[in-house]
C-alpha cells in the first residue's frame, strides 16, 4: 500500500498547534490599573524617567562698566599694569572712552592702580634681576605709558654706584663664558652695557677695572686704551654704535619689527 505524505489540506492535514498560554499573571482586580488608574507606590518606587535637556536662556548683555572692569581685573591677575595698559586695554575692546576714564580715576582713588608704585618695583626688579641701568629703565617704563615726572622719581632711588657695582658684576659674569682676542672681548663687554643702558663711562670703567683685576694680558687691550683717551662724546657714539650692532646681531633691535 502507498502511503502519502501529507498534503496540508483536508483529512491528512496537520494538527493544529495547542495556543501558546501567556506567561502574564494574572491581575487582580484591585490592582489592575486599567480600572483605577497607575499605583502611585509604583510610581514613586520605579527609577525616573531622564528629563529632556532645558535649554539656558541666553544671558542678558552686560553692562558696558561691568565689562570695563571685568577686563582690568583679567590684565592685572596677570601682572601689574600702568593706568595707561589698562586704558589700552580697554579700548582695544571696544569700551566708550568715558567709561575708560571713569573706571580708571575709581581704580586710582581706591589704589588699584598706581603708576609711581609700579614704577618704584619695575626699577628695583629689572635693575637687580637684569642688570638694567637708568635709561632702559626710563625706555621701558616709557613705553608702559608711565609719566616722566613718575619715572624721574623712580629713577631718583638707584644711584650711580649702585649702578657701577651691578656694572662690574655683569662683567665679571660675562668674562667666565668668553673667549677671545683681547680687543674682541673689550668691545663686546662694552657693548654688553650699552645695551642694557649704562653710559659710556660707566661702561668703559666697569670694563677697564675689572680686566685689570682678572687678566694680567689687559696691557693688551690696545683698542681699551685708545677709547679711553677719548672725549665723552667719542666714548658715547662708539659705546651705541657698539650696542647697535649687538642688539642687530641678536635681533633686538627695537627700532625693528
């Protein structure tokens, strides 16, 4: 007898398959919340939901003098600044001129700033820590606006020996790091001085008495003796024309940019 496979159709067709029970529990009717609306138990139980991100509402533009002063206090936590910085500072932002000036006579009533101040540390700290002299302290203070009569007070404190003795230690230190022809040498401690502003005679001195001290050879140093033979005028050109070149050298020029 020939069996046939089962078509699918009819008296040979598949069995149907037994419903799949759902594993739900049961709900009582208490509970169910379709009836009475979410357990608020639950609810305060179960973890929240994240909040869609708020977005911030842009904040209200700032006052022109509020801005005026928050840019002074950002220049001065960097370092101490002249009345002119600040004021630079501020118009470079865009700040009215009269909020300028009004910010800074409150900043100097309240001694914020003070330029005699900041011109009295400015000497003592550049001539002790760079050997600075007198005028490439003026130059420099010049250059932070500070006014002459203010800087001539400044100036007043450090005195000519204090600037001889800071002369001859340059030299001194120098001379340990150079090597040489004796006239080379001459020429680029002279020059070493008038860059950092000492005038000529103070240069040449400084120069002379400590190659006499270290340097049995400072007989050598013919071109030393005829500069010294000159008058102030020649000493002073020679002495700048000396800087000049160092400082072209070096690139520091700051007639340069």
């Amino acid at each position: 007898m020939t069996i046939r496979g089962r078509s699918g159709r009819g008296w040979d067709a598949a069995p149907p398959k037994p419903t799949r029970r759902s594993r739900r529990k049961p709900v009582e009717p208490e509970n169910d919340p379709d009836l009475w609306g979410p357990d608020p138990e639950a609810a305060a139980a179960a973890p929240e939901k994240p909040r869609q991100r708020e977005e911030k509402k842009p904040e209200p533009p700032k006052d022109e003098r509020e801005r005026a002063r928050e840019i002074c206090l950002n220049q001065l936590a960097v370092r101490p600044r002249t009345r002119a910085e600040l004021g630079t500072a501020m118009t470079k932002r865009g700040i009215a001129p009269e909020i300028v000036e009004e910010v800074l006579d409150r900043y100097d009533e309240v001694g914020i700033i003070d330029d005699a101040a900041f011109a009295r540390a400015w000497v003592d700290s550049r001539h002790h820590g760079k050997g600075l002299a007198r005028r490439a302290l003026g130059q420099e203070l010049r250059r932070r606006g500070v006014d002459q009569e203010v800087i001539k007070d400044a100036l007043a404190d450090l005195e000519v020996e204090t600037e001889e003795v800071t002369a001859r230690e340059l030299v001194e230190r120098k001379l340990r790091t150079m090597r040489g022809e004796p006239d080379a040498m001459f020429r680029k401690l002279v020059a070493m001085l008038a860059r950092k502003g000492y005038p000529p005679g103070i240069a040449f001195r400084a120069v002379k008495d400590v190659l006499a001290r270290v340097s049995d050879e400072a007989e050598d140093y013919t071109e030393g003796r005829k500069v010294w033979e000159m008058g102030w005028e020649a000493k002073q050109e020679w002495a700048e024309g000396l800087a000049l070149e160092a400082m072209d050298a070096e690139g520091e020029r700051p007639d340069r940019v």
